[in-house]
C-alpha cells in the first residue's frame, strides 16, 4: 500500500495543492530495471536540477517485474515538472515510466490503474481533492503524457471523488480560472456556499464575511 510522506518542509510559494498533473517519460519501461534511477540521474546530471522532477513515478521494477510507486521530489518544495501556470509549486506530478504515444505499442495494465488509484488515495486523504490535468494541458507544444494515453478512464477509475461532486454547485464551472481557489476553500472549510449554490456572483454580506474570516482565523489557528 502507497504511503504518503510526512510533509515536513515548505517553501516559499509552494502550494495549496490543488492539481495532479499527469506524465510519461516517453521511455521505454525496462520493467525489471530500475528506470527511477536512470531518469533522476539524467535530470541532476542533464539538466542540473536538484533531485528527480517528478513527486512520484510509476513503473515496473523488481525480478518479477512489478507495477510499483516510487517517492521523487518531496512534496512541499518547488517541483520541476511543469513550470507553465505555475504548476510546478500548486500540483503534484506524476510520472509514468513509458512511451504511450500513438504507435508506440505500449498500454497501462490493470495493475498501472490500481497503484494510480493507491497514489491518489493517499495524496487526496493528506491534500484534500485534486483536479487532474495532462502535462500537456499547459505544455501544449507537447503530447506528454501520450498521445494514447487514456486519460479519462484513468481518471474515473482513480477519482476517490469527481470534482464538481465535491463541489456540488450547480453554478460553479470546475475548470473556470477560479476554480483552484474555489477547491481550496472548500477542502479548508473556509467557504462552503449555500445548499447547492456558491452564488460566485453575488454580493457578500458583512455577516458572511464575518463567517469567512471567523473560518479562515480558524484554519490557521490563531481562535
């Protein structure tokens, strides 16, 4: 079972969580080799970075060939994986060991599926819910992670739960440009909307403010 690491460092900037962004390494999976290792040694070594770029890689690894999860960059400091619309400091990414472009012949087993959702789980359980995005949803000179990679059916299977269900809002757009800060309100129970509306439009009045600022003094402890 995948276990989240402690987050015990914070960097200036880094965070809230709200998005996992979602890779390949556009690699060949050498299924008992240890490509973890290979890629964080071409990223230190290429590319001068610090550590690996990704938070967490998946692949196979071990004499019996194994889906496993491994820990990359720790969560807390800047990541180095998708520096487009700041990413790189509000998402955690993850990393396929693979080359799932169109044509190139390799798919996701079951066994890929149940370690993402193990993955996810436990990030959701420590961060609250996270929007899933493609690298190339930024990146979009890109088709990383895959031209064939199936995201959707990955995402449905991983959901612990689908955003606009946390949500739950008939008047909120879970991919408007305020949607982070909506999800990260909501995940700190600093704001929670109206039965089924977040009135996202409307004026705010003095008792709702006092409401939000009583929540948000809560929230960082200072009741």
């Amino acid at each position: 079972m995948f276990k989240l690491k402690e987050l015990t460092k914070w960097e200036s900037g880094v965070g809230p969580y709200t998005h996992i962004v979602w890779h390949h390494s556009l690699t060949e999976d050498g299924e008992t080799l240890n490509d973890f290792e290979a890629i964080k040694r071409y990223h230190k070594n290429h590319w001068r970075w610090r550590d690996i770029g990704y938070n967490i890689v998946i692949e196979r690894d071990g004499p019996e060939g194994k889906v496993v999860a491994k820990w990359g960059r720790p969560l807390g400091v800047s990541g180095a994986h998708c520096k487009e619309n700041r990413r790189n400091y509000t998402s955690v990414g993850i990393c396929f060991v693979g080359n799932y472009d169109i044509g190139s012949g390799e798919i996701l087993s079951a066994e890929h599926f149940e370690v993402a959702k193990e993955v996810v789980t436990a990030l959701e359980k420590e961060l609250g819910i996270l929007v899933h995005e493609r690298h190339s949803d930024h990146a979009t000179y890109k088709s990383c992670p895959g031209s064939a990679f199936p995201f959707d059916a990955l995402v449905d299977y991983v959901s612990t739960t689908k955003v606009q269900e946390v949500l739950h809002y008939d008047d909120v757009d879970g991919t408007a440009w305020s949607a982070d800060a909506v999800i990260t309100m909501i995940n700190k129970s600093i704001m929670v909307g109206d039965g089924n509306k977040f009135r996202p439009k409307d004026n705010i009045t003095r008792e709702e403010l006092a409401q939000v600022i009583y929540n948000l003094l809560n929230e960082l402890g200072k009741l």
